[in-house]
C-alpha cells in the first residue's frame, strides 16, 4: 500500500485492467507518483506484456518496469461472479483504465452506467485504437496501425526509401502519457463537483498531435510534408554526423544563435554573412552546402573532442547512444534518470526513472512487477472480504487466479 511519503497521488486506488501497451503505461506512471495500482489480469494468460521482449531466465524483463508499483490479481470479468467481484473492486476505487473493445464491458455487466451508479466519484480511462464510436471502433488496433495513419510513418525515413515505423512502442507511449494527465484533470475535476467520469483516449489523438502542423498545412496550403530523412524543412545544418573513431553524433540548429556558432566552430564563419542564413527555413534551402561543411568537420575527430568543442562553443549536439552508453552519461547518472531497484527474483536491476522530479512528493519505485496473481488472495480475501472458500471455489473454475 502507498503511503503519505510515495507522491501526490498516495490513497488513490487504481484498477488497472488494460493490457499491452497504452493502458498499463498511465497505470505506471500513476502507481510511480503513490497510487495504489491493482492490476487485474485473466487469471490464465495474464498481461501480454508478460511476453513481450526478452527474459533473464524465465523472468520478462519488460513486465518488471512496465509492471512496477501495480499488486497483481488474477481475476476473469467475463464470468459472472468475476464481473460481481470486479463491481465490488469498482465500488471502492477512484480510476478504472482499461483497454477492451468498446461495449466489452457493457457485455461483461459492468459498464461505466454500472459502476459510477455505485460509485460517483469513479474515473474510467477507456483506451483503444480509434475511440470508442465512429466507423473504426469496433477494429482491432495497434500503435503499428496509428503510427502509420497519423503520418508519423509518412514523414520518417528517407526521401527516396519507404516510410519508416519506429521499433518500439510509439504510439502507445505517447498515448500513455496522455491517458496520465487525461486522468490527472479528471481528478482535479472531481475535487471541484465530487463527481467521476468516463475519458475516451484513442491511440491515434495523441500521436496527430505530436507528429506536428502536417494537418494544418494541408488544409490551409494544400500540401503534404515529405520525408527528409535526418535533415528538417525547419533549420539547417541539422542531421548525423559520423565521427573518425565510429560514432554518429547529432546537431540542432533551431536557434539560429546556435546555427552561427556551429558555423563558426567547423571554419565556414563567411556563411553567417549570406542573406538566405538569416531563417532556419532558408538554411534548410542550403542543406547541401552547410551539411558538408559539418560533416568535414566532424569526420576528421573523435567523438569526444566534438562533444568537448561543441561544448566550450555553447553549441548543441547530442551523441548517438546504444542503450548500454546511456547508463553510464554523467548527465543521466546527475539527474538518476535510470535507477535501481531491488527485484524479488533477479536481484539489483537497473531501470528508467519516474519521468518527473517534484519537489515536496517525489514518488518512488515501491517494487518490480509481480508475479500473476500475487496479490490475488490479500485484495479480494483480506481487503474485499471473499471468504476463503468462494475464493478456492472461483479458483478452482478459473476465475480468480
């Protein structure tokens, strides 16, 4: 259970009952600053997060981060005795996030109708590809297919090559951390009128947003942006840059202070001069021109004295890390960007930080995911009060596990 020193959200119970990849996120990040986070799987194949990624042994690793700070109760809603189990759970909880397909749980029985008739005050996140009415509500959906229609896969990659999707998560990050602070205004809405409400996050809402001005320009220019590859439309020189000792470094010139010190710093000051170096977009024009002058320069150093002389000129660039070099940046070490945490089963490990630092309630990692159904016996036995017997009975049928 939180307590008072775990982060601004400490008392607040949270039922988690989503699955890859969105839902579980909000429900981290909730759980990271205090919440109670009870996380409720099928008490057969539990979270697919469980298999997801690789594994030390039979341990996921993936599942220790995304399911730290969250009791797991093994618990099946289809069955009618879960559904009364998981209303009585309802009943006492502040937010429900979940992931099904819309009306799964106006068949199950315990549609928001339900519960927030026994409970007013209750926040029900509903996370799914494309929202919860509409021509595409009812389609299964994945950050793959958002990431493709947002137009994030449209601008990524090379002028010449194909659209590019991340390798990772993107989308359903981006909508993770948006379905937090989606929840975090329906709570501050609760405090002025005490009353709950259902929130709708689509996967592809948040990702549109954090793709850019793509929709605006082409209904106010009739255009579509294109893939530049490394390069921006932007600013220039901006791309990167491979170092005489193998690594690639990347530059920013948004500012365009900055853009006169790069210039300055790699020999080509005379630049500075020319009328179209003035705007970022009109250097994006020359992208050619300033791009081999950076690329000379930096070809011809090491990594580190092209970090140090970018440094000392008060220019910005950024090295190009493989995940096992960020662990070990003064910068990430200064701000404990990555922490570790003590695992039941695999010991000291590793692992990224909460994802803000607040001054008087700072939060913290409680624990690393748990095993399926760990907690089962504690939440519903000791804290909701099934007798033993119905709770071997429900096991025995594979309702709770």
């Amino acid at each position: 259970m939180s307590t008072g020193n775990d982060g601004p959200l400490a008392g607040l119970r949270v039922l988690d009952v989503s699955t890859i990849l969105a839902g579980p996120l909000v429900a981290q990040v909730l759980g990271d600053f205090g919440a109670d986070v009870i996380k409720i799987e099928h008490p057969g194949r539990g979270d697919g997060m469980r298999g997801h990624g690789l594994a030390k042994g039979d341990q996921p690793l993936w599942w220790k981060m995304v399911g730290r700070n969250k009791r797991t109760v093994g618990l099946y809603l289809g069955d009618t005795e879960g559904a009364r189990i998981f209303r009585k759970l309802a009943a006492s909880a502040d937010v429900i996030i979940e992931n099904f397909r819309p009306g799964t749980l106006e068949r199950w029985g315990v549609g928001y109708d339900v519960l927030s008739a026994d409970n007013p005050g209750l926040i029900l996140l509903r996370v799914t590809g494309f929202g919860q009415t509409g021509p595409y509500a009812s389609r299964p959906a994945f950050g793959t297919l958002v990431e493709s229609m947002s137009g994030f896969a449209h601008l990524t990659g090379e002028p010449d090559g194909p659209p590019t999707l991340p390798a990772f998560g993107l989308a359903d990050s981006i909508a993770g951390m948006a379905g937090a602070a989606a929840v975090s205004m329906a709570l501050y809405q609760r405090e002025r009128d005490g009353r709950g409400q259902d929130i709708d996050l689509d996967l592809l809402s948040p990702i549109m947003t954090a793709v850019g001005p793509g929709v605006i320009y082409a209904d106010q220019l009739g255009i579509d942006q294109e893939r530049t590859g490394n390069r921006s439309a932007n600013n220039a020189p901006r791309n990167t840059y491979r170092t005489a000792d193998g690594h690639w470094v990347a530059i920013s010139t948004s500012a365009d202070s900055i853009a006169r010190r790069v210039m300055t710093l790699v020999g080509h000051p005379e630049v500075i001069d020319e009328p179209w170096f003035a705007t970022g977009r009109q250097r994006a024009q020359h992208a050619d021109l300033l791009d081999g002058y950076v690329a000379d320069w930096i070809g011809a150093r090491a990594r580190e004295e092209v970090l140090r002389a970018f440094a000392e000129a008060g220019a910005a660039v950024g090295p190009v890390y493989k995940p096992s070099e960020l662990l070990d940046d003064p910068q990430v070490r200064a701000l404990e960007l990555v922490t570790t945490v003590e695992d039941a089963d695999l010991g000291p490990m590793r692992m990224q930080n909460l994802l803000w630092r607040m001054g008087r309630t700072p939060g913290r990692i409680r624990f690393t995911g748990r095993a399926l159904g760990a907690d089962t016996d504690a939440v519903l036995g000791d804290e909701l009060g099934v007798p033993k017997e119905e709770l071997a009975a429900l096991r025995e049928r594979g309702v709770v596990g």
